[in-house]
C-alpha cells in the first residue's frame, strides 16, 4: 500500500483562492488543501508527458499549529504525520492511524539524517535555503514570487506565497516524470487546528525504539508488514531540492 498511489477525489467543493492581501498575514493556525498529480512520460517526449492524464493523483492537508508543530495528513488513506521543533531545535516525529486509532514516535535519534535536522524543509514545506538557489526570482505581485530553476537534469516552477509562507504551485520535473502541486484551499482557523491535532493525541502510542521488544502486538506487526516503519521519501525539500528522508511511506513527494 502506498501513499502515492492514486486517492479517491475528496468529495469537497473547495473555494476560489485570493491572494490579495497584506504579505505580513497569519502563517500559524493554517489548514491548507493540496492537489498532488504525477505523469509519467517517456525518455523521447520533450514537451515532459506523454497524456494528460495523470499515472498518480492525491489530496493531502498541510497543518501548521505554530513555529514548532506541523502535520501533514492523508484523509483517503487515513494517515497523518506530525513533526515537532524542540526547545533544543531537534526535530521529532510522530506518525497517526486513524484506523487503528494508533501512533508510532519517532524519536530525532531514529529520524534518518536530513528529515531529524531540516526543519527549514519541514515548516514551509520546501526549504527556504533550496529557493534561495533558484535561478530566477520575479515578484507577481505584493505577495507572490514566481522561482524556477534546472540542475542535473531536473526543473523546478514554483509560485511563492509570502503571506502564507507555503508553496501555491510547483511543477517538477526529472527523468520521466512530471509532478504538479497546487494549494486548493486554505483557511486561518486556531480552533479548528487545535482540535484535529488533539484527536490525534488520543491515539494509543508506541516508541519506534520499542517496536522490536513488542512485535506480538497485531497493530504492529501489520505496520512491519505493509513497510510504514522503513526509511523512504518524506514530503519536504531540503536546501538542494531533494526530497528528504523519514520513516514510513512517501507522503506527496515527486
């Protein structure tokens, strides 16, 4: 089972966006809807897809609660992620499942390096570093700023939010595949927030360091089995465009 498999489409009818507005707006307390589409194309097309149609599609929300707490969710699969900035400036991790109304911690010693130490990746989603070595840079209008961007083989588009400190749109593209990320839905809501991440601190948890000492546990030993507690790809960017390292599976990188 794979998190970057093709969802279901959410029922939900989400409204037009307006970025108009002051640059200097609330960044915390933030629920944001993304569309993810991936399209696989061959090594001969130069246009970057063969179809229209997309090989992957997925909705995930981004949840910032302040400077030091995020969650990334996946309401078709049930799964949710949260990241954590200490006092120390460790990063740790706990992962939720809904279905099973159970939680594995991650401590920032089992996090694999690059996602236990980049939460400059984490908190914007991608790394403020990494948009800093863009090519070029424009300003669309007060609050917008358009990035693009070729390195070995691969090119990024990216349209900035300012205000909201997130991505609106990024297109990627490398060998044999197109990824398009847009922000479909955004609302400044603390309460709301505060709520989805307190149901989720409800969920019976386990340290990821006590896995081995429990694996009679039926929960799991069906987390080994669908490899949720193995190293693959995260849905932030580091300072070099790449997509970082943490336990369990790809959430909406490229």
């Amino acid at each position: 089972m794979k998190l970057n498999s093709t969802l279901v489409l959410l029922s939900l009818l989400l409204p037009s966006i307006s970025w108009a507005g002051s640059c200097q707006g609330e960044k915390n307390g933030l629920i944001a809807s993304y569309e993810l589409d991936t399209f696989s194309y061959s090594e001969s097309t130069e246009t970057g897809t063969d179809s229209t149609t997309p090989t992957h599609s997925a909705f995930f929300n981004f949840i910032r609660k302040n400077n030091n707490l995020v969650s990334y969710q996946y309401p078709q699969m049930g799964i949710s992620k949260s990241w954590f900035r200490t006092k120390n400036q460790r990063v740790n991790s706990v992962h939720y499942f809904d279905k099973f109304n159970r939680a594995i911690e991650y401590d920032n010693a089992d996090l694999p390096k690059g996602s236990n130490d980049n939460w400059d990746g984490m908190y914007p989603m991608i790394s403020k570093t990494f948009l800093n070595t863009m090519d070029s840079k424009a300003a669309t209008d007060d609050c917008e700023i358009t990035f693009k961007h070729k390195k070995g083989g691969q090119s990024w588009d990216i349209v900035w939010s300012e205000s909201l400190n997130l991505p609106i749109e990024m297109t990627h593209i490398s060998k044999h595949k197109k990824t398009i990320l847009k922000l479909k839905y955004f609302k400044n809501d603390m309460q709301a927030v505060v709520a989805r991440l307190e149901a989720l601190s409800a969920y019976q948890s386990t340290d990821y360091a006590d896995i081995g000492d429990n694996e009679s546990d039926p929960f799991l030993r069906k987390m080994i089995r669908l490899g949720f507690v193995k190293h693959e790809a995260s849905g932030f960017y580091d300072a070099q465009g790449n997509a970082q390292k943490q336990d369990g599976h790809a959430a909406h990188t490229h």
